[in-house]
C-alpha cells in the first residue's frame, strides 16, 4: 500500500518549471528495488543476483558488436521522467553506455508491454519530428534518411531487440523537486520508437526505453549539458534497498571530503563509452599477474550489474585468491560465476584493489567484491572473451561516482548512498 501511495502522489506533479541553472538531481534506484515499479516479491535475492549476472555476460557480448551498431540495452538503474506537453510519465534506463534516448511511441505497429501509457506523440502539443536536414540526423550514427524527408533511426541489439522509429523532439522533465515544480528542457532529441521488440525477459514489465549518457553529441548529459554544466554524477544503491540513489547535473564539482579518488578518462572515436585504464590488480598486497594485457581499457558502466576482465587475467585473479586462504572453492558453482564459497562470508576473503593510471581504488570486501547467494559467497567479478572489460554497478555501489566532461576526469568517493 505504501508504494502505491507514493507513486500515486508523484504521479502529478505541478507542471511548472524550476530553474535548473545550479544543475539539478534526480532519483535512481534499481529495477529490482522494492521502490521500482517492476519490483517482483516472488524473487529471491538468488534469483535476482543470477539473472543480473546473466544480463552483464549478455550486455559485455552486446558491447564487443559496437562497431556494427549493435548496442546494449540492458540496463539496471531507472530514472523517472516526463516527456511532452501536458507531460507524460515515462521510466528509463539510465545507460552510460549508450549514447542515444530513445522511447516507444504511438502509433506502434510493434511494441514491448510496459508499465506505463506509451507516449503518443499526436497528444503533445510541443513533439516535432525532425527532417534529415536536421542536424542531429547528419549526426547520430543510427540515423538515416526516409522517401518522405524525415529522419528515421534504427538500433539493433546482440540478442536480437530492435528499436525502429523517428527522430524527434519534445519537453523533457524531471523531478518532481521539493517544491512539486519539474525541471525541464525544451526542445531535447530522441527516438520515437514505432516497432521495437525486447529481449526476453523484460516482456511482462519493461521500461519505457534508455536514457543515453554516454558520449555522443546527443546523449541527455550532452543535451541539458549547457544549461546545467558539463559534470554528472550518480549514487547506486543495492537492489534490495528501501532507498533511491541520486543522479545529478552540475557546473561545479560535488564531490568532497579527503578519499575522493580521481583518475583520467578517455574516449574513442564513435564509441559512446568512458574508458579508464587498469593497469593491475591485487589481492591483499600481491599484484596479480594481468597475461599479456600490459593494461587494459575498462568502460565505467551503469548498464551493466558485474565487472568483467580478460578470461587470462581472471584466470590470475582466481588463483591469487583461491591461494591466498586454505578455504576450499566450490567444485560447481552456479553459472555464470566461477568462485564461490560455501559457508563464508566476504569478510573471510582477501581484499581486492583495481590499480589504475592515476591511482589505486579498493572494492569494499562486503558490498563490491564479493556478493552473497542463500549460502554461498562468490566473487561478483566475471571472465569476458570479449574486447571490453567493464567496471559494473555492483563495484561501484555506495560509491558517489562523478564524470568531469571537459577535465576528462572520474573520481570515486565511497558514502552511504541512500544519504547523499
């Protein structure tokens, strides 16, 4: 009851504007999460940790396809927004890893169920589609031309999902504030899909679509970047949190206290995604041997739940631990992960710390090495064969990550979450 009540309430916010010019924040909180409107109680912690894992193994599979335009869709955060005149309540994944928004829209030819009205685009008294003449149609690299004059777009997705629709723009909104007022940003581009297809297991609920923020000239954060400043930055908290987290846009840096921790980032040209380099990683005081890897590109990635490296540097890694302490691995853990403890707790297992250029950032033993299935624990770093490694969620959960776009810098700051 309570959770209806509070979606009830939000449901209506007060459409008029504040003024973002300080930047503004927004609520996050994970799919899985009692607060998120796709919340299933008959899921067990177990269940939902396994069928997290088997989405990253799906989303790191997706990112190698990137130069064929096959991009991840399988996000883990939402975010709760409202598009369009009078606005209309939509549910997002929020994606660094992605570079585009994009929605369903009516009228759909195909359309995956979600949980709340599909945007129809006739209802908006401010939706323009836009021609190919159109920037951001000579721009995005999913866009192209139609007979008619006006921009189309399609995506394309490992696991056979698709998006196909327009180009568009609308009122964009987020909030509702303190104050019951949305902050809101005209004229923002995005794709209105018309016939799309999801995979499999979002088919009963599903968000309404992605929020792009990774680099790409017409990502959100690119989009409200001049109103609101070229610095973003996010709190995840654990799925089963009776919290929401905070994503926020600012001018200034909002991180603080003394262990804030900053490294540098870097792009690649057509590749939505923040890279850092991993340069080592150790297991209590040892560095582990990384193979032939003299380092390793790693995307920052909110889409993604677990942390994946090189199947040879994994391979390392499970040996420095597994010979650090005398306890016995399980012979068959469950797939897709590789170690697992049977009767232990993080606590019992070595410290691992991840050494990039620019310093060294220790994952917390308790929420973001290691991760705690009925009576197992098991390391929530997985083997990729593929070309991305990927630093996932689960790793910077209780973290306050910010992205620096014009230092080309992200810092990490650990903090409860669900306080800041």
């Amino acid at each position: 009851m309570l959770l209806i009540v509070h979606l009830t309430l939000l449901s209506t916010p007060c459409t008029s504007k504040a003024k973002p010019s300080n930047g503004f924040s927004v609520d996050i909180f994970h799919r899985d999460s009692p607060l998120s409107p796709f919340y299933d109680p008959s899921l067990n912690h177990t269940k939902i940790v396994l069928r997290a894992a088997m989405r990253s193994i799906s989303r790191s599979y997706n990112l190698d396809k990137v130069e064929t335009k096959i991009i991840t869709n399988n996000g883990e955060y939402l975010m709760r927004v409202f598009i369009g005149t009078p606005p209309e309540e939509s549910f997002l994944d929020v994606d660094t890893g992605s570079g585009l928004i994009w929605i369903q829209c009516q009228p759909c030819a195909k359309c995956f169920q979600q949980v709340t009205p599909i945007f129809d685009t006739m209802k908006s008294s401010t939706y323009e589609k836009l021609p190919c003449s159109s920037l951001p149609c000579r721009m995005l690299p999913s866009a192209y031309c139609v007979g008619s004059g006006d921009c189309s777009y399609k995506i394309s997705y490992g696991d056979g999902s698709f998006s196909i629709g327009e180009i568009g723009s609308d009122v964009i909104s987020f909030g509702p504030d303190d104050k019951n007022l949305l902050v809101s940003f005209q004229s923002t581009v995005f794709g209105c899909g018309y016939n799309n297809s999801w995979f499999p297991d979002r088919t009963v609920q599903s968000t309404t679509g992605i929020a792009g923020l990774g680099n790409s000239p017409y990502s959100l954060v690119s989009q409200v970047s001049p109103k609101v400043g070229r610095i973003f930055s996010y709190c995840l908290l654990p799925f089963w949190s009776q919290s929401s987290g905070k994503l926020r846009f600012s001018f200034e840096s909002t991180q603080s206290g003394t262990e804030v921790f900053t490294i540098p980032m870097f792009s690649k040209p057509d590749h939505p995604f923040y890279y850092v380099t991993l340069n080592a990683i150790s297991v209590d005081k040892t560095n582990v041997t990384i193979g032939d890897h003299l380092k390793i590109d790693m995307i920052v990635d909110s889409g993604s739940s677990f942390t994946s490296i090189p199947s040879e540097t994994f391979n390392s890694l499970y040996d420095e631990i597994t010979d650090s302490r005398e306890y016995k691995p399980l012979a068959n853990p469950p797939p897709p992960f590789k170690l697992c403890y049977e009767g232990l707790t993080s606590l019992d297992l070595p410290s691992i710390t991840f050494n990039f250029s620019g310093g060294a950032f220790p994952l917390p033993s308790s929420n973001n090495a290691y991760i705690s299935l009925d009576k197992l624990v098991c390391l929530a770093i997985l083997p990729t064969e593929d070309t991305f490694s990927i630093l996932g969620s689960i790793s910077q959960v209780n973290h306050k990550v910010e992205y620096d776009l014009d230092k080309k810098t992200i810092s990490f700051a650990q903090t409860d979450c669900s306080l800041a």
